[in-house]
C-alpha cells in the first residue's frame, strides 16, 4: 500500500514534467498543425542551459538555494525561448503553407542539429550535478516501506502549477491568448481580422519552449544527471502524452502527461524497468485505436 | 532602393542576427561544464563565442547581399520542369549503366560506398511505396529492417538455412508484421498515424534490446552466414565447394564484395521494378487515388482498408529484403542499428526524392548517403551538417528533387503533372 | 407506376441534441429521377450521406431490392461495398476528383474493382497474370464512351485538377457512372453552372437516366437548389424542411403544394419563371 502510494506520487511528479513538455507541443501543433520534432531537444537545451546557469552559480559563490533556482529558471526559460523562436524563424516558416511532409522533415533535421550541437559545445559526457534541494516528509508507513514525498517532488509540483497557472491566465485573458486561441481555430480569417499571425505563431513557440526549459530544470534538479539524448526519449513521450491527451487540448497534454507519467512509474514498479517505454507506447496505440482523437481531443468530423 | 540605403539596412539586419546568436551561443558555446574533481567546473570559452557569432554576422550580411543584388528572372519554372524532365530520360540509364559497371574500375571502398547507398536506395524504393504513393506518413520503417535483419539471423541459427532460402521468408515475415502494424493505424490520419508508426519503431527496438533469451539483447546476433553463388561459398581458404575453387582463381576478399553489390544491386532493380509495375496495374492508382483522396475511394467502391493493408505489406516486404540483406553483408546485427534515426534518414531520402519518384529517390540516397560519407573525417561536426543539410534541402526544394508525377495510362501522349496539383496524403 | 428501387423508411439521424433528418420515408423509383430539394440545413446531404454510407443513421431502414430478389439493407453496409455491391454510386457538394491523376485515370480508378476482382488477382498481375491488360483494353473503352458523352476526351490526359469548374462536375458524374450503377446520387451537380450548362447536365442526366450506347438505364436521386433543372428533368420529387418530409409527388403536384410554397418556393419568384 505505502509502496503503491509512492509510485503515485513519483508517477505523478514526473508526470507534471512531461505535462509541461506536452503543453509546449500541443500549443504548437493546435496552432500551425505540425509536430514540432525540436521540441524535445528544447527540453534538453533548457536543462543545460540550467546547468550552465547553477554551476556559474556556485562559481560565483551564490548559494542561496532560491535565489539560485530563481535566477536559473529565467535565465533558462529566456534563453530557450530565444532557441525556441529562432528555430521556428529558421526551420519552419519558410515552409508554412508548403506541402506537408517538408515541415516534419525540417523539424526532424533541427532535432538532430540541436542535439549534435550541444554534443559538440558541451561534450558527449552525462552532466551530473549535486542535489539542490534535499530533505523528505514521511507520509505513510506501511509494513517494511514508507512512503515519503520528497521536498523536491514538493518543488516541481508547486513550480509546475505555477507556470501552467500563469499561462492559463496568459491564454484564456489576455489579449495574446486570444490571438493564439484565434489563430488555432483559423489561421486565415484571424490574419484577415489584422491579427498579426507570424508574431502571434513566433510567440507561441516562444511560450512553449519556455515551459519545455522550466520542464528542464525540473528534471535536472530531479534526476541529477542529463545527457544531449534525454530530448528525443522525453520528447517522443510528451508528444505521446499530447495526443493521448488529445492534441490541441491544454488541459488534455497535462492530463496526458500525468497519465504517462504514472503508467511509466506503475510498470517500472511492478513489471520491468526495460520495458515502461514500451507500455507507455502501447497505451498510446489502443487509446488511438478507439478513440482517435484522444481522450480530450475534439473529434475531427470530416465534411462530406 | 537607393544602395546606401540597402547598405544600413542589411548591416541592421545582420547585427540583430548576431545578437540573437549571441544569445544562443553565448552560454552554451562560451561556458563549457566538465566533469572537475569535486563537481562540475565551467569552462570559458570566448572565443569560440566570438567566432560563432562573427559567422552568423558574416553569412547573413552575404544571403542578404546576395539575394538583393542576385540576378533578376529566374528560369520560368514550367522550363526548368521540362529541362528537368529531359535530363532525367538520360539521367536514369546513366546512373544504371554506373551502378552495373563500377566493380569494374571501383576499389575496394568505393565498392563498400556502393553497396551502402544501394541498401538505402532500395530502403527508400520500399518506403515509396507507403509514403510516396499510397499517402501513409510511416516514421517506423525502421522496424521492417530490423524483422527482415533478425529473421534472416535467427533463422540462420536455429535452422541453418541459408541466405537465398531465408530472403524470401524475412519478406514474408516482415509483411506480415506489416500488416500488423497497418491495422491498428487503418483510421489514423496525418500527424497521428505518424507518431504511432514511430512509436511501433522505438518498441520494436526495446523489444530486440531486452528480450536477451531469443535476441541475444545488445551483444547482438554474430556469424551471420554470407550468402552463397548457386551453392559456392566464398570462403578464403579456397576449399572444394568454393567459388575460388570452381573458378580457379586465388580467394580474395574483393571476390565476396563484388557478389554482395550485385546481390544488392539486383533486390534494389527487383524494387524498382515491381513498384514501377504496380503503378501502372490497378492496385498502384488504388494507392494514388488514396492519397489523393480517401473519401472519394470509398464512394467509387475502393475498399480501403485493403489498399492500405497491401500498401504496408509489400512496403514492409522489401524492408525486410533489404534487412536481410544488411544482416548477411555485416555478418553482425544488433538494436543499435536500428534506430528511428535510420526511419527518419529513409523518410528525408524519400521526402527529397520527391514523393513518388523512382529516379528522384536514387538521386536522394546518392546525395545523402555519400554526402554523409565524404564528411566522415569531420566525425563530431557530421550529424550537425546532416541535420544542417536536412532543413536547407526542405527549405530549398520542399518538393523533393523530382516533384511532378508521370501518369500511368493515357489515350494520346502521358505528360507530366506539376507537383502543385499532387495531393500528399492525409492518411 | 415503376417499381420502387430504393425504399426509406423512418430515416432518422441524430447528431448529439441535434435531429438532421427526422423519421423520413419515401421510395426512389426505378428509371425515374427523383430530386431531394428543401431549404438550406433542411438535411438533405445528411440523407445522402446516409444512403451512401458516410453516416450510420440512428434508427430507420433504407433498402435497396438487388439482384436474385434479395433486399441489400444499406443503413448497415460499409461504404465502399455500398458502391460496390449495392451499386449506388455518388458525388459530392465539394468536387473530390483526383486532381493529380489525369482524367482517362480518375475514371479507371472508378472501374477499380473490375480490373481487380481480389487481392491476389492484383499482385498476380504484375506477373502478368490473370488476364489483366485484357480488361484494362476494357476499361478504357468505357473511359472512352463516357468521355465522348460530356465531351471530354480531348482532355483525357489532363490532370483533373487542371480542368475547369464545369468540365469538373461532368468528369465526377461520369466518374460515378463508371461504376455501372443502378442508382447514381448526385448532390448539387448544378452548383455554380451557368445556364447553358445547366441545360448540357439536364440533356445529360435524361441520357443517364435512359440508358445509350448499350449501357443500361440508371435511375437517379439528386439534391438541387436550380428549380430550373430540378423541374425540368425530375420525376419525383421529395421537399424536406428541418429534417422532415413536406411534400411528395410529380413536379406539378409539388409546385402547387401550399406547404411547399410557404417553406421554399414562395420565396424564389425568379426560378419560377425559368422553369
């Protein structure tokens, strides 16, 4: 029992990572209808860009813990958003309104620049870094295990509901969001409105790539160790968590985060460690099987 | 525009650039973590900063430059097409009468650099077949490969059958899976029928890396037996039963490798010509008139399911040829070499190829596979160009090298289509 | 009177809180052309795509008498065997050619099935085998019919989506018709005509329905705004309003209906007067 409510909460911690991750891809997809392959690698960048951040840092012999942490988060997110929209400028508008598959090549091509990139400026070699933020809180003792909710997994929570919190407010009152929101249900008329498109779909991807750093971060202060390939592993499984969730849907990528983020932990736990990505992946196929469009997903009724 | 003028603005242009590389590369490039001796230590680098940013600078100020002062009127496209066209009449026996008679003046490298962009010529051959014309965005090719490579491994071990029995039957089996794996996706569209076909790819992989029992797990599968010359073996002691020894020569290596680009030479003719039979035969215009639109198929009594079905299957078939043929050239097969790397690498080759065409997709591998190797000696900075080299090609020409379609049947002369007018494919 | 061909009977389609067609009965007989009109969002295409199986319907039977006296019940089959088997063959309110395949191959796609009776025919005929160039010889000579029939066989080898708007809507009938149906359902085939070719498409759909050059009579169901063609060439007619039937019978009967009147044609005095 204690066992099983510590997957829950491990599942449900990494799951808030993906979550983030899933947004940013769901944004993009709603949006312009392309799978943004880079996005994962963003997430990566983010997370070395973190780690670049803490250990210049410590170098500089700041160790308050916070300020650190909060320094970084911005230092992270911003840059990454610069990543984030100069790959968008680069690789993708060129080829909007161009024949489909040219995009999803382009992506694929910047997933492999970005990840070769980092490899060659920051060494081929795992980055591990010491644990910020220490200390547990026991919640249930059961038989020979107690299940404990780490003041780490505390962090990510809080931090993730914060920014999806801000973000929420930014897509559902301000005028930005209404823009995008526009711009998803039809790209043509919102231009033809005045708004302005390319500026709204460029801040799209911005947003988005700085939820994938903050996701970054998150992860690095967790698992204490990245390395350039986490990107496409963590981004294949946050655009799985976007469709399960139903792409196009906000509320759903997060759900679809969680969802895969607790069916990784539960099997890792209970079945084998080797194969968690292999269930994550068959969910996906039978939830697709039945419900094409996702759990959330607005059912795409094609007009006879 | 007075060129003054032009001067100010593309200097403005070029110095925002380097201020977002500054910003891109600043950290990253400026500040290299290692491994220290109690944690991680930075690493200034500013220079490398400045000569990264220096770059972008330089090269955005020269494609600005260059597209202002460039030339004005470009080639009418319609021109160019049938220039294009006319090219490629010749192009086409070019490159076979090449490919046939390069052992003949081709050493040992240029030999293996054959038969490797072969492999993916026959790969992208196969993938045509799915993607180019029946519409379906596959990204898990990969996994035919792998079915076709283990099967012709396995059956190898446990059997000891040999290469010619066991093409068939990893055509067979990598089918089957083909059909497998096509009907869960049957109503699948676009973006989603993509990710689930890659997810089939990465399982596929996790499968052949874990289940050590049959697959020997990352050790991989070794001793993976050549094929044999109408029972000669190539072996190098030159034995009876021996193809030195039938011919009376001295064994040598080079002997073994001609046979191996012939063998893939002939799967990848094979290829083409069964595709280029099934485009003209009612199943290929089946799978046209699918990408170009499903709907109307159904209406016109096409049943779809089928004509998705066979598309995978015969698709996945000569994926699993080529995988047999990969297992038996190496002698050595394991899950690191089939990666979704080598789906997408397939996909671009197709993608660049221009959907659909034969030629196109020869020219792509060509490119690709031997552009790749001529930066070999680059080692780190090899992937960055490749990955480079994949969105410029996109940008440049979205429509593949070979954009237009040919039709299959016509009452007077058969002219080609302009790409503008080819649907992709929705599902 | 002829026999009845297609038989509806308490049609109903329910999309969540909305009913489209609500218990609609009426018989499409054989021979005739009978013309589906009603007001916009009246739900005509709904029932279209409920005969042509697009949509299951939520309650009600439409049955199709087939060869050998059996009844093919249509509100269950799958679409393509609805074309296939039942022989009804349809197009659309949006023209969905191929637009990348030429004409002479949009209309062999359409003899699909044919020229490959089964799986196994198709992969033995790369071989050669199975007598397929034989009937491919076929095929094209039908093409070839259809196409001297609206005119278009100078442009066989065009690319379909190179053609212009009306030479469009004729290859898509004609597309249909190389299905040999026994019912062709067309939705607004007169859409964005112009009054000389409205009247080719009338001349040609009297030919249709008639049966020429040896092909057999094929009867028609079709939904129309142009009363002009709609009264000129229409057997029957069925007026719908929200989803329900109003008026039924000749055209004479259901110009005259008040109820029509007062739902449609009261509002379009222009139309009258062409027809």
């Amino acid at each position: 029992m204690a066992y099983a409510l510590q997957q829950l909460i491990n599942g449900l911690t990494l799951g808030m990572i993906y979550g983030l991750i899933a947004v940013g891809y769901t944004m993009v997809y709603g949006i312009i209808g392309m799978i943004n392959f880079a996005h994962g690698d963003i997430f990566m960048v983010g997370a070395f860009l973190s780690l670049i951040s803490l250990t210049g840092l410590a170098a500089l012999g700041i160790t308050s813990v916070p300020l650190a942490l909060a320094v970084t988060l911005l230092f992270a997110a911003g840059i990454a958003a610069l990543y984030g929209w100069t790959v968008e400028r680069i690789a993708y508008r060129p080829l909007r309104g161009s024949f489909r598959l040219a995009p999803l090549i382009s992506a694929i091509g910047m997933s492999i620049v970005l990840q070769n990139f980092v490899q060659v400026s920051q060494g081929a070699r795992v980055k591990p870094v010491a644990p910020l933020i220490e200390g547990n809180i026991p919640l249930y003792a059961g038989t020979d295990f107690t299940a404990q909710l780490s003041a780490m997994q505390i962090a990510i929570v809080i931090t993730t509901l914060l920014v999806l919190g801000v973000f929420t407010w930014l897509v559902t009152r301000t005028p930005l969001g209404r823009a995008m929101r526009a711009c998803e249900q039809d790209l043509k008329m919102a231009g033809l409105l005045g708004i302005d498109t390319d500026h709204t779909i460029s801040l799209t991807f911005v947003i988005g790539a700085a939820l994938a750093a903050v996701a970054g971060l998150l992860f690095l202060l967790y698992y204490g160790v990245i390395d350039f390939y986490i990107g496409f592993i963590a981004g294949v499984k946050a655009f799985t968590a976007a469709v399960l969730g139903g792409i196009g849907s906000l509320p759903g990528a997060v759900l679809g985060g969680l969802a895969i983020g607790l069916i990784e932990t539960f099997w890792s736990a209970y079945f084998t460690v080797e194969y968690k990505d292999v269930a994550a992946f068959s969910i996906l196929v039978v939830v697709l099987i039945f419900m094409p469009s996702g759990l959330l997903g607005r059912a795409d009724v094609e007009k006879v | 525009m007075p060129a003054r003028a032009g001067v100010a603005v593309a200097l403005r242009d070029a110095f925002l650039s380097a201020l977002v590389a500054l910003g891109l590369f600043g950290a990253m490039i400026g500040l290299k973590t290692d491994v220290g001796p109690s944690s991680l230590v930075l690493t200034p680098r500013p220079w490398a900063v400045a000569i990264a940013v220096g770059a972008v600078f330089a090269g955005r100020l020269a494609l600005l430059v260059w597209r202002a002062w460039r030339p004005a009127g470009a080639p009418s496209p319609r021109r160019l097409a049938a220039a294009g066209h006319q090219a490629g009449r010749y192009l086409a026996p070019l490159l076979l009468t090449f490919a046939l008679t390069l052992p003949a003046y081709g050493g040992r490298y240029w030999l293996d650099l054959g038969i490797l962009v072969l492999t993916y010529v026959m790969l992208g051959w196969g993938l045509t077949i799915v993607v180019g014309l029946a519409g379906l965005l596959d990204l898990g090719y990969v996994a035919f490969y792998a079915v076709g490579a283990y099967s012709y491994a396995l059956l190898a071990q446990t059997f000891g059958l040999g290469f010619w029995t066991c093409l068939p039957l990893a055509g067979l089996l990598a089918a089957c899976w083909g059909v497998m794996l096509g009907f869960p996706v049957l109503r699948l569209r676009g973006d989603y029928l993509a990710i689930v076909t890659l997810a089939f790819g990465e399982i596929i992989r996790i499968v052949l890396l874990n289940w050590v029992s049959l697959t020997n797990g990352p050790n991989g599968i070794s001793s993976i037996p050549r094929p044999t010359l109408f029972g000669l073996t190539f072996s190098m002691e030159g034995g009876p039963g021996s193809v030195a020894d039938f011919f009376g020569v001295e064994p040598d290596i080079s002997q073994r490798v001609i046979f191996l680009y012939y063998v893939i030479l002939g799967l990848a003719l094979l290829t083409n010509w069964v595709s280029l039979r099934l485009r003209r035969l009612p199943l290929g215009r089946a799978w046209e008139a699918l990408r170009e639109d499903e709907v109307a198929c159904r209406a016109l009594g096409i049943n779809v399911t089928t004509t998705k079905l066979t598309a995978f299957a015969i698709g996945a078939c000569f994926g699993g040829f080529a995988g047999a043929f990969f297992a038996t050239r190496q002698a050595f097969i394991s899950p690191e070499s089939f990666t979704f790397m080598e789906s997408a690498t397939v996909l671009a080759i197709v993608v660049l190829g221009g959907l659909g065409s034969q030629l196109g997709v020869a020219l792509a591998a060509l490119v690709m596979i031997g552009g790749a190797e001529l930066f070999r000696d680059f080692a780190e900075y090899r992937m960055l160009v490749f990955g480079a080299a994949l969105v410029a090609m996109m940008i440049l020409r979205p429509r593949g090298l070979v954009s237009g379609r040919t039709p299959s049947v016509a009452l007077g002369t058969a002219q080609e289509i302009s790409a503008d007018l080819v649907a992709q494919g929705r599902g | 009177m002829a026999e009845p061909l297609l038989e509806v009977r308490d049609l109903s389609m329910r999309f969540g809180g909305l009913t489209a067609v609500d218990t609609l009965c009426f018989d499409a007989r054989a021979g005739e052309i009978t013309a589906v009109i009603g007001p916009n969002g009246a739900g005509k295409t709904t029932v279209f795509n409920c005969i042509t199986g697009f949509y299951r319907p939520t309650t009600g039977s439409i049955a199709l008498p087939a060869a050998g006296g059996v009844r093919l019940a249509l509100e269950r089959m799958p679409g393509h065997r609805i074309a296939r088997q039942a022989r009804v063959a349809r197009t659309f309110q949006n023209i969905r050619l191929f637009a990348g395949m030429t004409v002479l191959e949009n209309l062999l796609v359409a003899q699909h099935n044919r020229l490959m009776p089964s799986v196994a025919n198709g992969l033995l005929a790369v071989f050669g085998l199975g007598g397929h160039a034989r009937a491919e010889r076929a095929a094209i000579e039908r093409a070839r019919f259809w196409l001297d029939a609206v005119g278009l066989t100078a442009r066989a080898d065009d690319p379909a989506g190179a053609l212009p708007y009306g030479a469009q809507r004729r290859l898509e009938i004609v597309r249909a018709m190389c299905i040999s149906p026994v019912l062709l359902c067309l939705d607004e085939p007169a859409a964005g005509l112009n009054p000389r070719e409205s009247d080719e498409l009338s001349a040609l759909l009297r030919r249709i329905r008639d049966g020429a050059g040896g092909e057999p009579g094929c009867s028609i169901l079709l939904i129309e705004h142009d009363m002009g063609v709609v009264m000129r060439i229409s057997d029957h007619i069925v007026v719908l309003d929200h989803g329900r039937k109003i008026s039924d019978g000749s055209p004479a009967e259901v110009r005259a209906d008040p109820a029509v009147i007062a739902a449609y044609l009261g509002e379009d005095e222009t139309t009258e007067s062409a027809a």
